[in-house]
C-alpha cells in the first residue's frame, strides 16, 4: 500500500519545488518603515509606478540624495524607492527615509536562494547583482531605474510611457544602452532569469551594462520606441566630444549623468564663495561639466547636507564642504584633494601658473592633458567655439 502511494507523487526537481515557496525565491529585501513628511503634499499621488535608485556605499548615498531631492523639485508624481546596500551607514539611511518612499536593505549574501548562488559563482558581479534587485519590487507594475550619479533637470514622469527596456544609447558605443537610466517591469521571473544568465555568462564590461546588454541584446535593432533620447541621459564627459551639438542641443538636457571616475561628490565645495575644488585624478580620465557639478553641490549644499546632519548629529561625518572638514569624515569616502603644503612651503606664496602656447596647449588636448578647470574650460572652448561659427 505505501508504495503505490509513493508512485502517485510526483518528483520534482529544484526549480519546480522552489515555485511552491515564493518566498524563497526572493532576494533578501528589508524594506525599512519611515515617516513620511509629504502625504499632505497636493503634488504627491498614490501611484503603483516608482523611481528607483542604488546606493552601495555613504558616498554614493550622497548622490541618491541629490537624485531623489531633483526628483521632488521637479514635482514627480511617482513613488521614489532606494536599495541600499548594507555597508551604508544608519545615519544615511535615515537621510534617504526622508525623501524617499521605500529604503529598501538588500544583502546578497545573506538571501539563501538562487541570488546567493549566483554570487557564488560570480563574486565579481556583486553590485551588479545588488543593482539586479529593482527587478523584484512587484508591487509596482512599472518602474525607471536612475543611478546614483545622476541628476534630474525637469520633470520626466513622461518616461513612464515608454515600455521595458527602453533606455538612451551609451556614448562609447552607440549600439549598446546605457544602464544609467532605463525603464523596466518588476518581474520575478525576470529577475531570476538575469541572475541565471549572470551565473552562466558573466558580463562582458565587469558590470551591470553589460549584462542588461546581452539580455537585452534586441534593444539596438528591434523596436526604436524603446531608444530614449540622449537628453534623458546627457553624458556629462561626453559634452566634450562633440561641442557643436551641445551648444544645439543641451538646454533641452533633463537628466545629466555624471559618468566617470570623478563623481561630484570628490570635489569640494566652498559655500561662500560658490566654486568647487579640483581633484588631483589626472584629466585625461575624463571630467565632469562645471555647470552641473556647481548645480549638484548647490542642491546638496542647500537641502540635502541639512537632512545628513540632522541624521548624524554629534556624530563626525565629512559635508565636502572646505569651511567644514572639522566635521570629520563620512564612511567610504573618497578624498580626491591633493596633499597640503607643509608649513614650510606656506610661508611664501605659490608660485602663478605657467601660461602656455597656444601650440603646447593643442599638443597636451591630443595626449589627452586638458586642463578643464583652466584654459580648456568650457567658457573658454565654447568662445573660441563661436568665433569660428561666426
């Protein structure tokens, strides 16, 4: 009697057992309560469409800030939703609680399912898998990813109208999106198969761009309503490249991504005077345009440091602001300022900088030594610019 009984049950295999267990099948997300001070707001709706963004580190939560910050400045009638990555500091998730939606923790390592054993298998794709999350959040039916690096200019709820994946051309090459900004539909089954395809194929740039692109790997040719325009994801290095075109095009700019080695928050800011430090990463690395880096620190500086400080209190975190290094420091932040003078060398004043000929000045831009807060500043490209067009 028992083994007939044992035939009539049905073997089942790994995957199909996981299905009778959805909660297994789910990367490991907290989503942290937090009080939110603009339910009376007339220009906040309920929606079941969100913003979403990443952050992995305290430095790359300043950037959610100022993200989620431009987003509400610019009246979004979306939910706006973080993942956070468990090195990220309490104080700065309690700063992100305050203008987003949902902080949402996610840990990997700690998940016990097919995301864990992923990571296994490709530790190198650890944030990138962290970054593949935003596909599980399902109880929204539509949703726009942003990175961290990125800034809003107007209001671009408009992007809900485009349908999973849309995105803009990556300027490196053209054919490929770039995963700064794209439009997506939170899906389970999604989700799990990009984390299959990561386990089996891995990436072919190291990160999360190229995974989506071999996913995705219809996006350049099969449906051009799925290109977005370069103005919902202006590269802000690629300005540079092709100058004409940004005199023509830029002011119609809504989303600048700040892509690069050089983030905004590796300069420093002086309030009082309203310029930024340089950094001493060497130029031909690429750089970022001043008037964005200055529109960025100005919304920091104004309605982000406040919440940062109000989070830490008497704890020392550092603002990137000069007249406040006695702040202290902020974990995993990223000092870029070169060394100070010695006390002996600030007695007498620095020497003023060489000018240079017009010939060296052309013979450095090809070598890729441009000086972008000095003589190859955009004002200065931009007027030598209008002579010739003239």
């Amino acid at each position: 009697m028992t083994r007939k009984m044992w035939g009539l049950i049905p073997v089942l295999d790994c995957s199909q057992l996981l299905r009778f267990c959805p909660s297994q099948c789910k990367p490991h997300v907290l989503r942290i309560a937090t009080p939110d001070p603009r339910v009376d707001s007339p220009l906040c709706t309920m929606s079941d469409e969100a913003f979403v963004t990443l952050a992995t580190t305290d430095s790359y939560a300043k950037g959610a800030l100022v993200l989620g910050q431009s987003l509400r400045n610019h009246n979004t009638s979306k939910k706006l939703v973080v993942l956070v990555g468990p090195h990220v500091a309490e104080p700065c998730r309690e700063a992100l609680g305050s203008i987003f939606d949902e902080v949402c923790l996610v840990d990997v390592l700690d998940s016990g399912d097919v995301a864990h054993l992923a990571l296994m298998k490709r530790p190198d794709l650890g944030v990138t898998f962290t970054k593949l999350h935003c596909w599980t959040l399902t109880h929204y039916s539509k949703c726009v990813f942003m990175d961290a690096d990125t800034l809003v200019l107007s209001n671009v709820d408009e992007l809900f109208e485009r349908e999973e994946l849309s995105a803009a051309p990556d300027p490196g090459w053209p054919d490929c999106f770039n995963s700064g900004v794209f439009v997506f539909r939170p899906s389970n089954e999604t989700h799990e198969q990009l984390l299959t395809f990561c386990a089996e194929n891995g990436s072919f740039d190291g990160g999360d761009q190229g995974v989506l692109n071999s996913f995705f790997n219809t996006w350049a040719t099969a449906d051009i309503s799925k290109h977005l325009p370069f103005i919902y994801n202006l590269s802000s290095i690629a300005i540079y490249s092709y100058l004409p075109a940004f005199k023509q095009y830029g002011h119609n700019a809504k989303v600048v991504h700040f892509l690069g080695a050089v983030k905004p928050w590796n300069y420093s800011y002086d309030s009082q005077r309203g310029e930024m430090k340089g950094h001493s990463l060497s130029p031909g690395q690429g750089s970022l345009h001043p008037d964005y880096l200055l529109m960025w620190w100005q919304l920091y500086t104004r309605q982000v440091l406040p919440l940062l400080q109000k989070a830490f209190g008497e704890t020392d975190f550092s603002s990137g602001l000069e007249e406040s290094d006695q702040n202290g420091k902020l974990s995993e932040e990223v000092s870029e300022q070169p060394p100070s003078p010695s006390p002996a060398s600030s007695s007498s004043p620095p020497p003023p900088p060489q000018k240079r000929s017009s010939e060296e000045r052309k013979q450095r831009w090809e070598a890729g030594q441009i000086d972008y807060l000095g003589d190859d500043a955009f004002a200065n490209i931009e007027q030598k610019l209008d002579s010739f067009l003239k």
